[in-house]
C-alpha cells in the first residue's frame, strides 16, 4: 500500500453513521452535505483543512453497501496475505467491480492510494456480525487506523462497540460531531499521530496552527465589538427641514431610520462573527433568539447589561464619587456590592431609574431652518447591553460545531455573573471604557478593555 506524504483520512462505514458529520466538524466546513437519508454521500469527496504550517484531508465517503460480497470476491481472487494488496488494486480498477460494487470501490479507492482509515460506527445501535465484513476488508488494506464511536442518540452500546472494534483496530475513541467542543476536536486530532508516525511532525504543525488560528479569531472577535460599540454608542440621525413644524413631523421618520440603523448594525457584527467562525450558513434572528425582544427594551436592560446595584458601582468608579466612596465600592471579591451608602444611591437614582431613552430634538440651524435630531444614547448601561448580548452570541457561536445545523437559540451566558469572575482592575478599566464612550470620548485600548471577558469560560 502507498503512504502520502501529508496526512490524509479517509472517513468510512455503514450508511448513516455521522460520516460526513464528523467530516464536517473536523474541518470546519457548512458545506458538507449533512442528512438522515441513506446514500446523502455518492462519491468520495476530499475536504482540506489548512493552516500557515501545514494541511491535511478527510476524504468524505459513500457507506458500504455490500461489504460481504465484496469480501468475498476478494478471497475469491487472492491466494494469501501477502497477496491482499495486488488484490484490493484489482478490485478498484476492475470494470465490473465499479459497476457492481461502486460505493465500495469509491470508498476503498482513496486507502489504496495512501490514506489512513477513521471507520465511524453508531453507539446507539448494537453491534452486528454484519459489520465484521466491513472490518475485516479495511484490515485487508494494511493502512493505518483508528475507529470512531458516533454516539447519534445514546451511548447504550458503547462498551459493545469498544471490545469488538478493539479486535480490528490500532485506536478506538468515543466522538460526538455534534458536542465535540475545539479542545475535543484538537484531541482528536493529535491523537492521528499514532496512526502514522510518518505525519508525526506535519500534525503537530497543524494542531498548533490550529491553536494559534483559534487565538486570532478570538482576538478579531474583540475588534468586532469594539467597532459595534463605539459605532452605536456614538450614532445619530438627523433631517433638515424649512420650518419648526415640518421639523416635528419629521421625528418619527428620524425616530424608525435611528433605530433601523442600529438594528442593522448589530445584525451585520453577528454576521461578520459567523463568518469569522466559519458559520455563514448559520440561520439566526436576533427576534427569535433568547436576548431582549429589542436593543431599545429598556425595561429589559437590567437583565442584558448591569443591574442597578452594579450601575452604581461602574457610575462610583468611573469617577461620580469620591475616592472613599470607591474605595468602599471595590471592597471584598463580590462584584463591588459592599455597602454603599443610601445617599449615592439617591444621587444616582436619576439616571439609574430611568426608562427613557431617546428624546427627538428640535433645534434651529445657524444658517436658517431646523433640524430633527435623535441619539446619540447616552443611557449609562447602553454599552453593556451591546456588550451583554454579543458575549451571549459569542459563546454559543465558538462552540457551534459545523455538524450542527440548527439556528442559534440557546441561552449560555450570563453577562452580569461573568462580570464578578473579572478581578478589580479589569471591571474598573470596562466600566471607566464604557462609561466615556457614553460620553462620546474616543477609548483607544478598547480591544485591551474587553480581553477578560472574552477570556472567561
């Protein structure tokens, strides 16, 4: 049998097993067509997984059809062991063979030419003999491998599967394309070392590129953040008109251009963290999703940004007390809710308490004329919300495995008990960042700012 010179796998077994799920999620790619339905894979489709130090493939498969026939044929046309891999080459290039066998020739085709084997069976299924056909022929090929145990709907047969696949290959591992977070995947993959000592030092280049490339989204994740907030912290809308009274018509066409711009806004930074993550094909609507029926529901904001208790805190230590005051804030571990004296909490009752948002301005142009006017916002917890609700897609978006096609609903982050893992400095620097951008001051490490809380599990 022939060795390639970079890694590369070939993914085979019985119809229906996660195959091309498993494929899907090791290489980062929506594409793969994903489905219930037996026969979704005809032909043996290769998917490269690159990085700046190297590459390798998994070759997406048809399942085996008629594994004991082939079998057969194949001690038919072979006399001994050492025969087996002139035989298998027969069996590929023979006409008839790709007529009658041609989801076996298609997945043997590429383990001849040199790839290792990742044989994917179904845990919550019983083993069979039946299966032992197909075993036996993959140990016909010589090639190096390993078997995977797709948990599809339970791990009832698990132990089964691990004593019988045991018999017939070098590595046996229980993977779930679906749950598989990146820790479990770069797992798997150092583990492919093993099959072929050859790709030793190309895999090891590839995990590690992996790693780094991981870091790099995180970090372009971050800037993605701080563009969305400091552009709707500072947006505004306005219009022109010849009079006072036109101006004042003019408000609630100014009112729905602000707020669809902002909507807008906050879509495209979620599109553009998918697109990140390589999830663009990910169905998503921020209507349908587990956030606050709207960006401007303000009786939902304690929920999405700081409580009350917390703004008074941020509103401390961004300077609206003195230094005593802050030092009685950021007392103890708890997120600075030591005992705050009840006349700061009047003096900040105003805008704490505050349900208003927006107010449309009418005001006289210098020149002649009037404008309407709307934002920017300037509601102390605006920021946190915007920060609130993208951590929240954030998190769900880094551990979306590409197996999964489902739209994002689940509910996995709760902004304000992440706050109290950051330690002082970093909630000082976040609320001092927020609190100036409220102010429409510029904040020129805010990618730094942000770091911690992208940092939290």
């Amino acid at each position: 049998m022939k060795t390639n010179t970079h890694p590369q796998f070939a993914v085979v077994g019985h119809p229906n097993k996660g195959k091309s799920s498993i494929v899907s999620t090791l290489s980062h790619d929506q594409s793969i067509a994903i489905s219930n339905r037996s026969g979704t894979t005809e032909h043996a489709t290769t998917y490269t997984v690159e990085t700046h130090s190297g590459y390798y493939e998994l070759i997406d498969t048809p399942g085996f059809q008629r594994p004991t026939r082939v079998l057969k044929w194949l001690n038919e046309h072979c006399q001994n062991a050492s025969e087996r891999a002139k035989t298998l080459y027969e069996f590929i290039s023979s006409p008839q063979c790709q007529e009658e066998f041609r989801d076996e020739v298609e997945l043997l085709t590429p383990i001849v030419n040199g790839a290792a084997i990742l044989y994917v069976v179904d845990g919550s299924r019983p083993y069979g003999v039946e299966y032992e056909s197909e075993m036996e022929i993959l140990r016909w090929t010589g090639q190096p491998s390993m078997a995977l145990i797709n948990p599809i709907e339970n791990g009832q047969f698990v132990d089964e599967w691990s004593s019988a696949l045991a018999q017939y290959f070098k590595s046996v591992r229980l993977f779930n394309p679906f749950n598989a977070d990146f820790d479990k995947q770069i797992e798997l993959l150092k583990t492919f070392v093993y099959l072929n000592p050859q790709w030793a030092d190309s895999l090891n280049r590839i995990t590690d590129g992996l790693v780094n490339k991981r870091h790099s989204q995180k970090s372009e994740s971050i800037t993605i953040l701080a563009h969305l907030l400091e552009d709707l912290c500072a947006h505004q809308t306005h219009q022109k008109a010849v009079t006072k009274t036109q101006a004042t018509k003019l408000k609630p066409v100014v009112m729905k251009n602000y707020t669809q711009w902002m909507k807008t806004r906050e879509h495209n930074a979620i599109e553009e963290l998918l697109a990140l993550y390589c999830h663009s094909k990910t169905a998503f609507s921020l209507k349908d999703l587990d956030l606050p029926p709207d960006l401007f529901d303000c009786e939902e904001w304690y929920a999405w940004g700081l409580n009350k208790k917390q703004l008074v805190s941020a509103s401390t230590i961004a300077g609206a007390a003195s230094g005593a005051m802050l030092d009685a804030a950021i007392a103890g571990s708890s997120l600075m809710m030591g005992t705050i004296g009840g006349g700061l909490i009047g003096a900040t009752g105003a805008w704490i308490g505050a349900n208003s948002l927006l107010n449309a301005r009418i005001k006289g142009l210098p020149l002649g004329g009037f404008q309407a006017k709307i934002g920017p916002i300037t509601n102390r917890n605006f920021p946190f919300v915007v920060i609130g609700r993208f951590l929240h897609l954030y998190q769900q978006i880094i551990n979306l495995n590409h197996a999964d096609r489902r739209m994002l609903t689940q509910s996995t982050f709760d902004f304000q008990k992440q706050l109290e893992l950051l330690d002082t400095d970093a909630r000082k620097a976040i609320f001092n960042g927020c609190n100036r951008l409220v102010k429409q001051k510029s904040v020129n490490n805010l990618d730094e700012l942000l770091l911690p809380l992208f940092n939290l599990k």
